[in-house]
C-alpha cells in the first residue's frame, strides 16, 4: 500500500470539507485553546485597567486625606479605606491573574504539540493510516489541511487574544502605579515584543514537531523524540559554537558570567523554540524592560528574526517532502525511514557528548583560570569521561527499548551505543582542533561593531605599588562612529593569532567587542615585549587617553545630549560640561608614550560628578581623576570654586604621617597612639566598639611631623599618589599621609577632615624618607624580632 490514492491532484475544492472536518475532530483542543487565551492576554489587560482606575482614584484620595489631615471627616477617612480595600482585593486578583495566565500560556504551548500531534496521527497510527488514505485526497490537501486545522486551533486563537489585548491596552494607564513609567515599559514588552514571539515559538514548535514525527511510525516515538530534540537543538548550537570557540587562540571563556555567555548566545533565537524563549527572557531582563521591539524581541532584530523564519520554513518544507515520500506500509515501525534510528538518538547523545567536551577542552588548554568559581581542574576530566559514557549509555538502551528493541539483541544496541559515542567524541575532537575554521583570524568590522575596548597588562609588574598606573595596564575604548574603533581593529590584526607564535614574557593584550547584533568576543593575546611597546604606543596617545576618561555609558548619555554637572571635591558646583571638557581635551594632547614614563610621580584627586540633560534628569553619579599636570582643567575647575591643586601640594593639610612598609592600618590609631592615647581611649572617642586585642596592632614604622614641614615638602613634590598599601619584599617602601585634622579630637568630630592625601616615596628617595621618618619617629617595628620598639616622639601635639 501507498500514499497514492485515487483523486485527482487538481482537484483542490475537496481541501474544504477535509479542512472543516479535521477541525471539528479537533474541537476539544480549540475548546481549550480558545480558554487558555482568554485567561492570557485579554483578561492581564482587563484587570489591569480595573486596578488603573481604582489605584488614580486611591492616589486622589490620599492626596486629599494628606491635605486635611487635621480636619479629615469620618466619611473622607471612610472613603480612603474603602479605597484601599478594593486596592488590596485587586491585587489578590490580579497575582492570581499572573499565575493563571503564564500557566495558560504555557498550556497553549503544550496544546500547540498536542494538536500536531493528533492532526497528524496517520503518521503514527497504523489503523488511522489505512482510513485517511483511503480518502480521495492527495498529498497537498492532506497536509495542508490538517497544517491549517492545527493553525486555526491554536495560532488563531493565541493571535485573537494578543491583538484583542492591543486594543484594549490604550485604555490602560499604569503611570499610576509609578512615576519612572517602568510599570507601562514593563507591560508594553508583554503586550508587544513578549507576545508575538511567544506566538511565533508556537508555530516553529509546530514546524519542529512536524519534521520530527515525519520519521517516525509509532506513538511512543512521535511523542518523546520531538521534546529531546527541541531541547537538544540550543544545547548543540550554543556548546558546539563554545566549543569551537575554546580552539580558538587567545579565546576568553566565561562560563560563569552569565550576561557575558548569555549575550553571546543570541543565534540559538533562530534554531528551536526552546532557544527562542530563553533569548527572548534575557533579552528583556537584561536591558531592564525598556520596551523596545528592537531590545526586548530578538526575532524583531533582522540578524536573529530573518533567520528563525527560514529555520521556521525550512522544518516545514523538510516534513512536506518526508511525508510526501514516506511509504504508508511501514507505519507502525519505529522509525519509516532507514538510518534515522542512528541519527536521532545520535543527536540526543551529541548534546551530552558537546557540553563535556567543551569543559574538557578548556581544563586541558588552561582556559578553566577564566572561569571563576566554577572552576574545574584536571583531575575533573576522568570523572567527567566515565560520567558520559555510563548517562550515555543508560539513555541510548532507554531509547532502543522504546524503539521496541529487546534484550535479545542488546549486543547490537551496545555496539550502536559505542560507535555512536565513539563517532560524537570524533566530531568534537575536530571541532575543537579546527582552531576555530578561521575564527582565529577574524577581527570584527568597525561598521558592525556597536562599542569596543582594548587594554594591555604587564604580569610582571604584579605586586609592585606601580602595578596599575598606565605603564602596566592602561584601557581604551570607543563606540560606534568612533576613531579608536579603527586603531583597535589595526592593533588586532597585527597581533599573531596562532599558538606558535604565542610569546611568554608576561605581557598581554585583550579585545572586547560588542557586536550591533548583540553578540560579544572576547581575545587575550600574550605578545612579545617588542610588539608590547609598538601596541603601548599605538594606545597611549591623546584620543587614546580621552577615551580612557569616561565609561561606554557615560559617552552614550554624553552623545544623547547629557552634560556633566552638580560637580564636587570640596564642594558643589551645578555647571556645564562644555568647558570642562574642552579643558580635559587640551590637556590630553601632552600624552605619549615617553610622558607616562614619569607617572610615579603624578598625583591625582578624584572629582566626582552627575550627568544631567536639558530635562534636568540626573544619571548616577560618576567620578574622574584629575592628574596635577592637567593645567588647563585645574584652571577651569579653580575658576568655579573647586580648588584641585591644594590636593598635589598640601596646601590646606595639617597633619602628616610618613610611613614605612605598611599594608594596612586603622587611620585613627594613628592620632591616638602618636598622641600618648591608650587603644580603649582612641576607641572611646571615635565611639567605636573596643574589639579582642586591648593594644595598637600596627606592624610598621611610622613618624609624624606636620604638613609645612620643609623636608616633607621636597618628599611630597617628587611622591606620587596612590590608592592602596602595599610593599615588595625586596625593597623598603614609604609612605606619606597628609589630614586636614589636627589631632584625634578634630579627626573624630569632623568627618570631612579624614580623608588623606596618599603619597608614595619613589624608590630612589627612600633615604630621604627613611631620615625624615627617623626625625619624628613615634615606632619602630622590627620584624625579625617580632617586637615593636617604642621610642619617644620627637614630635608635640599642639
């Protein structure tokens, strides 16, 4: 028996009475349907326009309760309450709404495959094949007809509600529960991008099914084959990608950081539904619900949505001919055509088989140092083998009993087993080998690049006090239009981009894009010293240093028109940005390669700012350092009141400490101890609680003397600043703290006076320090003898 039957292909009217009967046969899925759709969209809408309307009438209330307060009637308090309990009696309603719709949703997700499933049951159901072929139809009317039967169930109805819900949604007003408009950005993302690609997850669901159970000849196959493939497909588009990936020289792996992983899996959008719905989740939680079609609905970026519409198509094209072709006479066997009872339990154990070869990939290459916490070492990698091989293994016998093999052929189900592991293992190996099918060469166009940044690193400089001034490590980075796109993209492809022309001198060179599409790549290079002083120099240049200033989205809000204002140090100043940056730009022409050469003895104090628009809408607050050799900023910020310099020359200071190998210290121990106070006492006045050690535990030496001192002066002009303490072992390190605060009274009682200025000694003056130091002592610590001498100071409080 055949598929052929006795009609005549051209007879296309008799589609009508097949089409009608088939969904009368469906009726109890469109019942269905129909009630999952009207408890979604149309009745979120309805109830959230009741609780519009009731929350403006609460707001009137208040705000009329608020202004009587002391003359409110009984009947206005009564009419407030009232109000807040209708308020409350919504809010019930509408948390149940919440729950109830995301559960009919998902139950038109799972009709969807219901309804496929049952409106092509002749291609399971061996008495249902001899019945429908015997109908005087051809192919196209059959399939065609029962595809538009499957529509008309559950498309039609899921469409009626999310257009019904977009003409009901003008009527609701939710600026009343807010006043940032998150609530209706919030609800317009579901009524608009949510919507529709949950509608469109549906019918490649449809699409997916349908190619699957094309292959299939029996219920039991038709039913679980299409769920493991559909979890299966994100799982080996998004893991082959990373897997590939991890071949990649000077790949950066970040497993861990989920909005760096995540960002980069995007094109799993356009390949299942499965991968639809997740992209589409983060999408939206990951821009903070702005409402944009662009922001919130990958499938409406042309990148990701053309794509799923051809994968869509492509499904349904694949069932067309598979059914079309198929032979009626072998349903009822687990599989209609030969080979596929290798291919799809193949691709169930290839989704296993391509996570644990990326995780082997990345121990086996060194790249598990990128993943933080997660981190796994190689002892992992028998554990992970032998974990594959027996899940593997179980779930393949699963899948042969389910296919109806028995126990008496189990030996051939073993050796199906092994060579399909055997051939997935093959498969990764060269994936993983292929050093990313010219991947490794790719440097991203600046036209499709929407943002990127470049940063060099000298590892050897770590645990040095110069470590992160811009000798060692300095970044720049650009958005799309701008010129440091160009100079990033000629540095990238100077780079060597193959392991054997990798170099080990502990110099590295990172590239981080993000792509218009969303996508993100991430490259580490370690180059060689020569190629590390070409690329310093290509950085640090005056574009390059500007760059470094602000932040990606700081430049965003400066091109949308924002300017920098509300302005403070040590004090406030509402001003525009014009002026100050043209100030900083003048400034940055000084830079170079050879200038930054002298950066040990640059300070620097932290200005910090607001952006703000014509609208007067403030950003967060931001900060920038302003180096004491930016004359013409210095200048600009002195002439509005903001006195830089006195932070670069002590000016204004009181108090100094000069400091020798310290890694830490309670600031306040310093006043009190060189002060003649006892631990308790310095406690008691900074109304602190006292806590196990009863004595100062300062393991260092330290003097102090005051601000004006003329030789501190000489130390303070050729000192640099810096953020923390620290000291190498191999050499003495000083240290100089200067406070506005006289003593420890003035230090407790006025807060603004405890901030130092931190300076660093350099190296070639530590004899200098080291007799200064000797010339106010308050301690001396002696490490070998584990004891603090304490000597007398030199030095009275006034």
């Amino acid at each position: 028996m055949t598929a052929q039957n006795s009609a005549n292909k051209s007879v296309f009217y008799k589609f009508l009475p097949y089409y009608l009967n088939k969904v009368k046969y469906l009726r109890p899925q469109l019942i269905m349907s129909i009630i999952f759709s009207v408890l979604s969209y149309p009745a979120f809408i309805v109830l959230g326009s009741i609780g519009c309307v009731l929350e403006a009438d609460c707001q009137r209330l208040t705000g009329l309760y608020d202004g009587v307060v002391s003359n409110a009637t009984n009947e206005q308090y009564a009419m407030y309450i009232a109000a807040r309990d209708k308020i409350d009696l919504w809010s019930s309603f509408m948390i149940a709404e919440v729950l109830i719709g995301a559960l009919c949703l998902a139950g038109l997700f799972v009709f969807t495959f219901v309804t496929t499933l049952r409106s092509f049951r002749y291609l399971y159901n061996k008495s249902v094949v001899d019945m429908d072929m015997s109908l005087p139809v051809d192919h196209n009317t059959r399939f065609f007809g029962d595809l538009a039967a499957v529509f008309t169930v559950n498309i039609l109805p899921h469409l009626v509600a999310i257009l019904l819900g977009q003409i009901l949604l003008p009527f609701a007003d939710f600026s009343a529960f807010d006043t940032q408009g998150d609530t209706q950005a919030i609800v317009d993302a579901i009524m608009g991008p949510m919507a529709f690609t949950g509608l469109f997850m549906c019918i490649m669901e449809i699409a997916i099914t349908l190619l699957l159970i094309s292959f299939c000849g029996r219920l039991a196959e038709a039913c679980v084959y299409p769920i493991l493939i559909n979890f299966a497909i994100p799982v080996i588009h998004l893991m082959t990608i990373n897997l590939v990936e991890s071949g990649v020289y000077g790949a950066v792996l970040y497993p861990s950081a989920i909005s760096t992983a995540a960002g980069s899996a995007y094109p799993i959008t356009a390949s299942s539904p499965l991968g639809m719905m997740i992209m589409t989740l983060y999408s939206m939680l990951s821009i903070h619900c702005k409402g944009s079609v662009s922001d919130c609905g990958p499938i409406f970026r042309p990148e990701f949505g053309i794509p799923a519409l051809l994968v869509t198509l492509a499904y349904l094209a694949g069932a067309y001919f598979l059914i079309k072709y198929r032979r009626a006479e072998r349903v009822g066997m687990p599989y209609v055509y030969r080979g596929m009872g290798l291919v799809i339990p193949g691709i169930v154990i290839f989704a296993i088989t391509v996570p644990v070869s990326y995780f082997i990939s990345i121990n086996v290459r060194g790249q598990e140092d990128t993943m933080d916490y997660y981190s796994f070492t190689q002892n992992n990698i028998p554990g992970m083998i032998i974990g594959t091989i027996i899940s593997t293994f179980i779930l393949y016998i699963i899948m042969e009993l389910i296919s109806g093999r028995n126990f008496r052929k189990f030996g051939l189900s073993v050796a199906k087993w092994a060579g399909t592991l055997a051939a997935c293992a093959l498969i990764c190996f060269g994936l993983n080998m292929a050093n990313g099918f010219g991947a490794a060469y790719y440097v991203p166009n600046p036209d499709r690049v929407a943002s990127a940044s470049m940063s060099y690193y000298n590892s050897n400089s770590f645990g040095d006090r110069t470590a992160s001034l811009t000798k060692n490590q300095f970044r720049i980075k650009g958005e799309s239009g701008d010129d440091i796109l160009q100079t990033i993209r000629e540095v990238h492809d100077k780079i060597p981009k193959n392991n054997g022309d990798g170099a080990s001198d502990g110099k590295y060179v990172s590239f981080y894009y993000v792509m218009k599409d969303g996508t993100q790549l991430e490259r580490s290079y370690s180059v060689s010293s020569e190629l590390f002083g070409e690329i310093r120099r290509k950085m640090v240049t005056p574009e390059g240093w500007y760059s470094s200033l602000f932040s990606l989205d700081e430049k965003e809000l400066l091109n949308e028109g924002y300017s920098i204002n509300n302005i403070w140090l040590n004090n406030t100043v509402n001003v525009g940005s014009n002026k100050l940056l043209d100030a900083i730009r003048q400034d940055c022409q000084k830079i170079n390669v050879d200038f930054i050469e002298s950066e040990t003895s640059w300070k620097y104090a932290d200005l910090y700012y607001d952006f703000r628009n014509e609208g007067n809408q403030k950003s967060i607050g931001s900060s920038m350092r302003v180096y004491d050799w930016m004359e013409n900023t210095i200048a600009y910020l002195e002439s509005i009141d903001i006195y830089v310099s006195a932070q670069f020359t002590g000016e204004g200071f009181y108090t100094a400490f000069i400091l020798k190998n310290v890694s830490g210290l309670d600031e306040c121990e310093l006043f009190g101890q060189s002060e003649g106070y006892t631990y308790s006492e310095t406690m008691r006045m900074m109304d602190r609680e006292e806590y196990e050690q009863y004595d100062y535990d300062m393991e260092f030496s330290y003097g102090r003397t005051t601000a004006s001192n003329p030789e501190l002066n000489k130390l303070i002009t050729v000192s640099g600043s810096f953020d923390y303490y620290s000291y190498s072992s191999d050499r003495d390190t000083y240290t100089i703290l200067l406070y506005k605060a006289y003593d420890l009274t003035d230090y407790a009682a006025n807060y603004q006076n405890r901030d130092p200025v931190h300076l660093v000694v350099p190296p070639e003056y530590n004899d200098q320090a080291e007799a200064l130091m000797q010339s106010c002592l308050v301690q001396e610590y002696i490490p070998e003898d584990t004891a603090t001498a304490e000597t007398e100071s030199t030095y009275s409080v006034a």
